[in-house]
C-alpha cells in the first residue's frame, strides 16, 4: 500500500506565473517574478562571484524559463546591473533613515555625537560581507564594463553625498556648521569616515569594529575642527584650552 501511493504521488508541481487573458503573467505575478529574479542571481553573485555565475544558472533556481531571464536583462551585464541597483538603495536606506532621524533629535544633542550617530550607520552596512563582495565585484569588472562602475558611481557614491550634503545644509540653517560647500564637505566627510575602514575589508582585513568606531569618532573630531568656519567666527567657547605641543 505504501508502495503503491508513493509511486502515484504526484511531483511537486514547478511554480508558474498568474497569467492574464492574453496569456502574460499578471502585473503583480510579473513584480513578484522579478523580485526572485533578483533574489536568486543576488545570492548566485555573492555565492559564486561575477564570473561564475550565469544566467542559465540564475533562471534553473528562480524556476523561471531562460527566454525569460534574457528579454528581461538582455545579458548576465544586465542582470548585474539590477541586483547592484537594488543592493545599492538597501546600502543607503540606512543613511537616509539616520540623517533623517538627526534632523529631528532634540536642539541639546550636539553636532559631533549627531554625525557619530550617521557615522556609525554608515560603518555597519559599508563594512557588511555583502557591500564589500559588490565592491569587489565592481571594481573587477570596472575596466570590463565601464557603465557598471558608472552606475556605483551615480547611484551609489553621488547618492550618498546628495543625502549627506541635505543633512549638513541644515546644520548650516541651524548655525551648527560653517562651510562654503556642502557637498564638498559631504566627500570629504564620508570618506575620512568610512573610506579607510571600507578599503580595508576590501583588500580582505576587515577592521575590528571597535578600532573602526574610535577611528571614526577621531575622523569627526578632526572634520569638525575645520568645518567651525573661519577663525573669526569661531565661538570663543568652542576654542577651549590650548594644548601645548610635546616637546620631541
């Protein structure tokens, strides 16, 4: 009996698309299909690295036809492009939420601990295993294929110094900083922060995260000391004690 009911047991249908009337896949069955698209080929990517991982094999785990996968990207290029772009918006979610949630703390949290606060967002998703196997991944197929290193530029790099610059124009509406160019000091501020640290975990030595925050906060000290503004308009309060320099 038992035999017998697993030799009749039916296989496990393969998962298909709601389709319309004209026999296409429904708009929230096409939505649906992509996501795992680039679910599948994100984690073929970081898996297998760039190389290793085509769109056939992308289509056989996403159980979807490989006409599919390639009228939808048009090549494994393509294909990369999308899941790095979704990568990318995931990568600086949480430096918009933490710029957004500094902009409404409270007047008596001081402008230093505000960018520790970014900083350390900033440090946690930039340092991730994943953010450094794209970058790797990028950087490698940078000479290779020129509008993928372009689309980590625009979508990534400009992005994030169009949101961190946002951030710093209101500091300066709220007399907190000085500065003659916020975007400016938004490159310069993300890479004194994250730069070294991000480079490291890179090259494959990754930084401990608690010489990563002293480092950071070190960073900030020193971006702020020249982001008060000229001499003459720094506070007096803000100059503090002068320290004398050690004899050698």
């Amino acid at each position: 009996m038992g035999l017998a009911a697993s030799k009749t047991r039916a296989a496990a249908p393969r998962r298909e698309a709601s389709k319309s009337r004209g026999g296409r896949p429904t708009k929230s069955a096409a939505i649906e299909r992509d996501q795992r698209l680039i679910e599948v080929a994100t984690r073929l990517f970081l898996d297998r690295g760039f190389d290793a991982t085509s769109l056939d094999a992308v289509a056989e785990a996403a159980r979807v036809s490989k006409p599919t996968v390639y009228a939808r990207y048009g090549d494994k290029r393509g294909l990369f492009a999308a899941v790095l772009r979704r990568e990318i918006e995931r990568w600086l979610a949480p430096l918009s939420a933490a710029a957004e949630m500094q902009l409404g703390s409270a007047s008596d949290i001081s402008v230093e601990q505000r960018l520790v606060e970014i900083g350390r967002e900033m440090l946690n998703f930039t340092c991730g295993p994943d953010a450094v196997a794209f970058s790797r991944m990028m950087t490698s197929q940078a000479l290779n294929f020129p509008d993928v290193a372009k689309l980590g530029k625009e979508e990534g790099w400009l992005k994030a110094v169009a949101t961190t610059a946002r951030f710093f124009d209101h500091l300066m509406v709220q007399g907190a900083l000085d500065v003659d160019d916020t975007t400016i000091a938004a490159e310069v501020f993300l890479d004194v922060v994250v730069g070294h640290n991000h480079r490291l975990a890179t090259f494959g030595t990754p930084p401990e995260m608690k010489a990563a925050e002293k480092r950071m906060r070190a960073a900030i000290k020193l971006f702020l000391a020249g982001a008060l503004g000229p001499a003459d308009r720094v506070p007096s309060v803000a100059k503090g004690p002068q320290r004398r320099r050690p004899p050698r």
